[in-house]
C-alpha cells in the first residue's frame, strides 16, 4: 500500500489540511527551576484521512505536541504557543468549554498504558457510552446497543457480556480496543495515537495496529500516530515527522524516508532496529548517548554530540529546516548522502 | 489487595505507607530514565535537598530544635525550682485559690503556689523524655516482631502478625487507657509503657510490610542473585530501605505520645508525682480549676499543640519528601 | 462475595475470642484485682480468701476462664461496684450506649460534611494560600488534645459567651423516651422542643469529638484526590470531552473515595476512644463517661463490658467497612 489512495473518497492532494499545526512552542515553567522547552516550533500537517507520523526517543516532545492540541497539558506550569488550526478553529486559543465539546467529538486520542487509562471503577460499557451521551445528546439506554456494536467493531468477543465489565478484568489487547472504541464512538475526524501499542505484547501489537489501520481506512478518519518505533510507522503512516529535541529533523513521505534517510538521527533510528531479513550477526547500532547531551538548539545543532558526521558548524550555529519540493524537509548542515 | 481479616483497613494503611519503601528504588529509576536526568543522586540525598527547602519542614525542624534545647537548658533558665510551693501562703481555699502574675512570678503560679513559668519551662523535660521514650519503646518493640516475622516466615510471623491484628483491632487510646489502668503504682515509667505499647503492633506491621513488599523487588533480587547472603539482605538491603517510613511513623509517634500521655493524666491514669512537671500532667491536673483559673490549663496546652505541631510538620513533610509518588 | 463474607465472620469469631482471652487475662492483672474491688484494701486475710472462693478464683485459670466466658454469653458481667453502684454492668451499657452513638454519628456528620468537600477544594488548589491554610488547620486539629479542645469549645461558647448548654444531652423538659436517641425521639413524638434541646447540646461535644476524624478525613481526602487528578484515566476522561461535572463525579470523586471511605470507617471506631475523653467533659451521659469513671474508680465488671464491647464495636465496624469497600471497588468484588 502507498501512501495515497487506495481509500474511498480519498481526493486527498490539493485538500486544505484538516489540521495545521504551526511553530507550536510549549515551555514548562516550573517554580524555582529554569523553564524547559518541550516542544520548540514544531510545525506539520494533517490532511483527511491521512496517517502521519510523530516520531522520537521519549522525550522529544512527541507526547506533549499531542496534549498541547488537545488542550490536555496541566493548567499550570506551562506556556503554549503557536497555533493548531483545526478545520479553520485555532485550537490553543478555543475556550475551555468549546474544547471541551470539540474533543471526544471531532478529535480523539488513545493513551500508552490501557490499564491506567481506564477508569477501574466504571464498566467498559459505561466509559464507552458515556462519550455518545455527552456528544450525541443519547440517552444511556440508546447508547448502550451502539457501544456493543462498537465494541464488536474493535473486534472483543463477546461484547454483550465486555459491556458490563470492568477494565482489570479485561486482557491488555481488550483494553487498548477498548480505549480505541471510546475514542472512535463519535467518528471523530483527527485520531491521535500517542504510542498505542507501547505496553503491549508484540503479537498484540501487531493486532492493533492492524486494527487501527483497518478502522481509520475504513472511515476515513485522519490519524496522528506517536510513536518511538520506526517499524510502527513502517507499516501506517502517509508522511513522517522525526522529532529531536523538541524540534523536527527529518520529514518526508515513508517510502523515501525509509528509502533514504537523510538526517544523521533518522538513520541512527533505522539502524538500530533489529531487522529479520539483516545478515546474521550483523550488530545492532544503537545512537550513542542519551537526549541528557542535548546542546541548545539556539546557538546548535542538539544533536552533534550523538551525531555520527558531525562538522564544525554544528556546533557553532543553529540548522533551519529546510523544505524542498517534494514534500521532504531536512534540519541539518552535514546530512546523509541520498541513496536513489 | 485482598483483604485478609476483620482489621483490613487500618494494616492497609500501615502497609500502603510500608510499600513506599519497596517501589523507591523502582520508581527513582523510572525518574531517571525519563527528561531530567541527575544520576547519582541517591533517594535520601535528594529527599534532603527539597527538605532544605520546604518551609514546612523548616518550621516543624526550628520548634523541634527549640524544645529540645528548652529541655536541656531549662533547669538552668528556670527563676524558680518547679517543686518549691514558694507561694503557698497565697493559697486560699476560699477566696482565691491561684496566686496570679507578680514581681519575679510573670505566670503567677498553681493550685499549690509553685510557679508556674519555671514548672512549664522544666516541664519540657518530662515531656520530651515521654515523648522520646515512648517512641524508643515502641520502635524497640515493633521492629524486635517485625524483623522476627519477616525474618523467620511461617507460623513465628503467622502468630506474631494474629497478636499484632488482635491489637490493632482495640482503638488505640483505650488500649492505652487499659495498659496504664493495669500500673499497680502509676508513675512516669507507667505512663511511657502505656503509650508506647500502643505503638508496637502498628510499627511492627509497617516494618513487616514493608520488608515484604521488598522481598521481591528489584535491588533485593538482585543482591539474592549476586550470593549475598540471606542476613546480610536482610539487613543491609532491606532494612534500610524500610526506614523511611518507619522514620516517619516515628517522628509523628513523637508528637501522638505526648498528647496521649496528657489523656492519661486527665482521666488520672498519669504519674501521680508532680514534683517533677510534665506538660500532660500539668494540663490533666488543671482541670478542677478550669472555669476560674483556665490559663494553668492553657499554657501547658499551647505547649503540648505548639510542640505536637512542631514534631507532625516535620513527619508530614519527610513522608511527603521520601514519597517516591510526590517527588517531581 | 458470599465466600468473602464467611471468610471474614470466621477470622472475626477468632479475632474475638482471643480478645476476650486477653481481656480475662487482663483483668485478672488489674492491680489488686475483683477481691479488692468488692471488699476495698482493708479486708482481713480471711475474708479474702472465703470471698477468693466463693468466686472460684482458687480454680485453674483456665476453669476461669471457661466460667467467665460462660457468664458473658449469658450477658452476665456482674454488678457495679462504684460507677453506679448496684447496677447490673451490661445495662449500663445498654442504656447508655444510645447517648454515645447519637453523639458519634454527630460527630462524624461534622467531619464527613466537612472533611470531604474541604478535602476536594484544597486538592483541586493544591499549594495555593487557601490550601496550605487548610492543610495547617488540620494539622493543629490532630496536635490538640480531644479534652482540652472540648474545655476550650465548652469555656468559650457556653460558659463565656452561653450560646450553647454547658453540659449534659438535653434541658430539663420532661420529654418521652422511645429510643433513647434524644433528637429522634424528639422528632418521634413531635416534641420537637425537646430535639431542639438536644440538638443545641450536641453541637459543642460534636465538634470535640469530631476535629480529629475531620482533619484525618480532610488530609485522606485531599491526598487522594490528588493521587487522582494525576492518574491516566482523568486525562482520558478529559480526553472523551466530558462535562467538568462528570468528570469530576464519575471519574475523579469515585476513585479518590476509596480510601475516604476506609478512613471513615476507621474513624467512626476511634471515636469510641475519643468519646471516653469528650463524655467526660461534657458530662454526657453515655458509655465513654461510663468508660472514664470506671478507669479512674477501678470498677471491674463495668470495665470488663465496656471494653469488650468498644473492641466488638470497632471490629464490627472494621467489617462493615471492608464490606463497603468490596461493594465500591470491583477490583476487590470480583476476586
């Protein structure tokens, strides 16, 4: 599958974007210690019905992009800038109770961890209807029926009886199809993802994403998928942002990214996948050092001190993101020779 | 959690402040891991490094240090000796029982003319000395059965933790109460045993529980797996990492006896020799004279409150500070 | 649930009887013991020892206890000998113990109502002014004495000032007794003078009694509100669009009301212990003044029901809170 097409009613090129997010800045500001930039003027954007990929070690700022459109940072002890623009609304600016009203409804978002991300004193059924009564203005009892059907649609067995149960007595996979039926109860038009599979087993995994993808195609829902792992993103996203430092580095369209990476970080990600058809024994290469080495973007590259190629002017002076024509853009000076 | 018996609820809370011990290693780890970064800077390095900067901490620390250095300096501060009946002839049953403030006797003094500034300043000994010992008991004995259940497993720590539920399930005032009813002759030393044994189930299952929640955590593992032996595990690994906790208990046990031993003393289970005061005492004994002379009750009142205060602040703030949960 | 229950009245029956072991024991240990309880110090050796007979305190101890345990199934728990001399010591304890619970419950209502709500609002404003006021409120309310704080609410507001009564359940008023509980009988026969009455003598022995269960109730609260509001499913819930109200009902006060609801138990069997201390102040006449003058006379047999009676309270209500918390958490329900 490419990453145009294939889906109905996908006229996507040419589509104003359903999201647009511009130099988004979130800086904590915390008492007594120096405020911290989290995410530092990222920009992207979402078309309907695309997949897009945030991705970075923990830390980049993948996590807090999301809540920060979502308007789910902590009212304190922090600043946000920028804009979100969705469908000609900017969200960081809305207020509180129209954002309310937006979310649940025109986006949604799934968390990490299914276990503490469900309520475990209200049965499934429940926390699934309770989205309908909110947005569709359902009574429970219509709501119900709809939330078995939705429950079926995430594929858990024996919906009827799920309704009533509680999340710990529910297996990891059934509480992440769960959580993903709540978030797609109002077919809402932005999915955000934020590492949905992270805490589950690898062959869970693979069912989700499978199911992720099946459920976006099949309504036409855009996704905004935050993950670590480049083989999550291998397999799902129309375009891909790689995040460092609060910043991106790298995008591109998945087949060229993952074809020719450019960014020193990109290819150190790759690199350090482990990969089935690889030579035997060849060692995985693990990207030195730990975001702890990070060097200001302001006056830097952050990344030169784990940098494979690093060149004088890494240190001495700030990358821009630099766009070319196809849709790639690229933050730095010494990047990775293209490959095709 | 499954609840084992009739008493779940208070162990429970023992024990959630005893699990504490067991996930600060994981949790400082999960910390470490994740934006900030500080290696090396171990769990009570960085406990003390908010301690020195919470002003609660830093109150409950200055009363603390004020009394303590009251009770050392203040048989020697003191205008008057706390035992003499120096203005007895002033005691008039009929009309005015309490001699009142005057020259060289700013507080006046009791129902027996002895004064009442130097009794509340020589007073802070007494009651300092309850407090400590009775902490000191108490301690002594919860962790001499904590260790011996932990330790031994089995039917020791079967027995030992069904003696320790069958105390927990007395309120524990009125355990008190009964103890110190049993003192053929009340004193000091009755007191103390009365107040600190209400202390021993409750110390015992803390450090139980929290040695048990640490026998399968990550550090205690791992120490098994390099062959350390099973006493040095004990106690090097898995000791300390349960004082925390039992630090905690202990300093608001501090404040818990003084005001208990006061309860004593107002139901006339205290030490019926004053002529060394105790704040608790002083306060029980003020009660027949109450409605005329309240001050002989308030001031060893807003002593005990004042000092209680102190000791709790100070709890409050380390538990808050070794709460892997709390640290950000 | 039905296992849970029969697991847990089983461990109870054995919690009790060891107690009642212990407190045989106990008594035998009382200085001076039932001898010179009933004859005082000055008794000759003689009459000791026909008396120390005639009770069968010259049998094994465990034919003692057989006997003692005998007696007190039989609600048979002597006679008193100071606190009400004469008086059979278990209805002294029956008659007495509606004035204690009626006194307990208010206390509670005060520290619940008050408790939670100020609980929420300082969690919801953690570390603002209005927050640390009442987290040092509630600190000071845990380091006061319960007696003098009853002397203090007693000498200012009804002795200085006389908005309250003194001391004592009710005025003078010649009101019918159906229960016992003063306001609800009051209320009973539509004598509702004599629940005003007994209203306004309750509100200061209320409070006494009630600060420290609200300050404990308050901090528990708070805390785990706070535990809460940090925790992924609130976020999620967030996430849905939900009202501010649902949020905060279903998903956050649900949750943080566990371990409230454990604390509230709790209490309520501390309050026994505390109510020795208040009773007294306010010469109120029920089980905990009972308690404190049978400690300071030494009156055996009243001592004897009295305690077994607070630990069988307490236990009891130790049960019906691990009920409650199996019926509010499927975590533990389900299991």
């Amino acid at each position: 599958m490419t990453a145009t097409a294939t889906t109905p009613g996908s006229s996507r090129h040419g589509d104003e974007p359903l999201l647009s997010v511009r130099d988004l800045r979130v800086t904590f500001t915390r008492q007594g210690e120096d405020p911290f930039t989290a995410v530092d003027g990222v920009s992207f954007d979402v078309r309907p019905g695309q997949t897009v990929g945030l991705v970075g070690e923990s830390g980049c700022g993948k996590s807090v992009t999301s809540l920060a459109i979502m308007g789910l940072l902590p009212a304190r002890g922090n600043r946000v800038e920028g804009t979100a623009t969705f469908e000609g609304t900017d969200l960081l600016t809305l207020a509180k109770d129209k954002m309310r009203d937006r979310r649940g409804r025109d986006i949604a978002m799934i968390f990490q961890d299914p276990l503490s991300s469900l309520n475990p004193v209200v049965p499934i059924g429940r926390q699934v209807t309770e989205v309908l009564e909110r947005h569709k203005s359902m009574s429970r009892k219509a709501a119900t029926p709809v939330a078995r059907e939705l429950l079926d649609r995430v594929g858990i067995p024996d919906p009827d009886r799920r309704l009533t149960d509680y999340p710990h007595q529910l297996s990891g996979g059934m509480r992440q199809r769960a959580l993903i039926a709540m978030a797609l109860a109002c077919e809402p038009r932005l999915l955000i993802a934020d590492e949905p599979t992270t805490a589950l087993d690898v062959t869970i995994q693979a069912q989700i994403l499978g199911l992720l993808k099946e459920l976006v195609t099949e309504s036409g829902t855009a996704l905004v998928m935050i993950t670590h792992d480049l083989g999550v993103v291998a397999g799902l996203c129309d375009e891909v942002n790689v995040l460092y430092g609060g910043r991106i580095v790298e995008r591109g369209r998945r087949h060229e990214l993952f074809a020719s990476p450019r960014h020193p970080y990109t290819t150190g990600l790759l690199a350090s996948i482990p990969r089935l058809d690889g030579a035997r024994g060849a060692p995985l290469t693990p990207i030195p050092g730990s975001v702890a080495d990070n060097l200001p973007w302001e006056h830097a590259c952050a990344f030169a001190p784990r940098c494979s190629q690093p060149v004088d002017r890494c240190t001495e002076q700030s990358p821009e993101l630099e766009h070319d024509d196809g849709g790639r853009a690229l933050r730095c000076f010494n990047p990775v020779e293209a490959t095709s | 959690m499954t609840p084992a018996n009739p008493m779940t609820r208070r162990k429970d809370r023992i024990d959630d402040l005893a699990a504490t011990a067991g996930s600060d290693r994981a949790a400082a780890v999960r910390e470490a891991g994740s934006v900030d970064e500080k290696p090396g800077v171990s769990l009570i390095a960085s406990a003390w490094q908010r301690l020195r900067r919470s002003p609660v901490f830093l109150i409950g620390a200055a009363i603390t240090l004020v009394f303590v250095v009251l009770a050392l300096v203040s048989p020697l501060i003191a205008p008057h000796d706390p035992a003499a009946n120096l203005l007895l002839d002033q005691v008039r049953p009929q009309s005015n029982p309490i001699p009142g403030p005057q020259p060289g006797y700013p507080l006046g003094a009791d129902d027996v003319g002895r004064d009442l500034l130097s009794r509340l300043l020589v007073g802070s000994q007494q009651t300092l000395i309850v407090g400590v010992f009775a902490t000191i008991f108490g301690l002594t004995g919860g962790m001499t059965l904590g260790i011996l259940a932990g330790a031994f497993g089995g039917w020791v720590d079967s027995l030992v933790m069904r003696i320790v539920d069958v105390l927990l399930s007395i309120p524990s005032l009125l355990l008190a109460f009964s103890i110190a009813a049993l003192a053929t002759r009340p004193s000091q030393l009755t007191v103390i045993i009365a107040v600190a044994a209400v202390q021993v189930p409750i110390f015992a299952r803390l450090l139980r529980g929290s040695m048990l929640a640490q026998r399968h955590s990550d550090h205690v593992l791992a120490a098994r797996a390099l062959g350390v032996t099973e006493r040095a595990v004990v106690f090097r690994h898995m000791l300390p990492n349960s004082l925390g906790p039992v630090i905690v208990q202990s300093t608001l046990v501090l404040a818990v006896s003084i005001i208990d031993a006061a309860a004593l003393s107002f139901l006339g289970l205290g030490n019926p020799n004053d002529r060394q005061p105790e704040w608790g005492q002083m306060l029980g004994r003020a009660q027949p004279f109450i409605y005329d002379n309240p001050h002989l009750a308030v001031y060893p009142a807003l002593c005990i409150i004042v000092v209680a205060l102190g000791f709790t602040l100070m709890g409050e703030s380390l538990r808050e500070a070794l709460d892997p949960k709390t640290r950000r | 649930m039905a296992r849970f229950l029969i697991r847990r009245l089983l461990q109870m029956v054995l919690v009790v009887f060891v107690l009642s072991v212990m407190l045989f024991l106990w008594l035998r240990a009382l200085p001076g013991g039932t001898v010179s309880a009933i004859l005082g110090e000055r008794a000759t050796p003689e009459t000791r020892a026909a008396l120390t007979k005639a009770l069968g305190l010259d049998e094994p101890i465990w034919v003692q206890y057989g006997k003692f345990l005998w007696r007190a199934l039989h609600g048979d728990f002597g006679t008193s000998t100071r606190v009400l001399p004469g008086a059979d010591a278990l209805d002294i304890f029956l008659t007495r113990l509606p004035a204690t619970i009626e006194l307990s419950a208010f206390a509670l209502v005060f520290a619940v109502a008050l408790g939670i709500p100020l609980g929420y609002v300082a969690a919801r404003r953690a570390n603002s002014p209005v927050d640390s006021g009442l987290v040092i409120l509630s600190l000071v309310g845990v380091a006061v004495p319960v007696f003098f704080l009853a002397f203090f609410l007693k000498y200012q507001f009804a002795v200085d000032h006389n908005w309250f009564p003194v001391s004592g359940r009710q005025d003078n008023l010649s009101c019918t007794r159906i229960t016992n509980f003063f306001v609800l009988d009051g209320l009973l026969t539509r004598e509702l003078d004599c629940s005003a009455s007994a209203l306004k003598h309750l509100v200061l022995p209320s409070i006494a009694l009630g600060t420290i269960p609200f300050a404990v109730i308050f901090r528990i609260t708070r805390a785990s509100v706070l535990d809460v509001l940090g925790e992924d499913y609130v976020r999620t819930a967030e996430s849905k669009g939900l009202t501010a109200r649902v949020v905060r009902g279903r998903h956050v006060l649900r949750n943080a009301m566990l371990p409230v609801v454990t604390t509230i138990g709790l209490q309520t069997g501390l309050l026994l212990a505390g109510a020795v201390l208040t009773e007294k102040v306010f010469n109120w006449g029920g089980i905990g003044n009972a308690l404190a003058d049978a400690f300071q006379y030494r009156d055996y047999s009243v001592l004897q029901i009295l305690i077994l009676a607070a630990a069988l309270i307490y236990v009891v209500i130790n049960l019906l809170v691990d009920i409650s918390y199996a019926i509010i958490d499927p975590r533990v329900r389900t299991r």
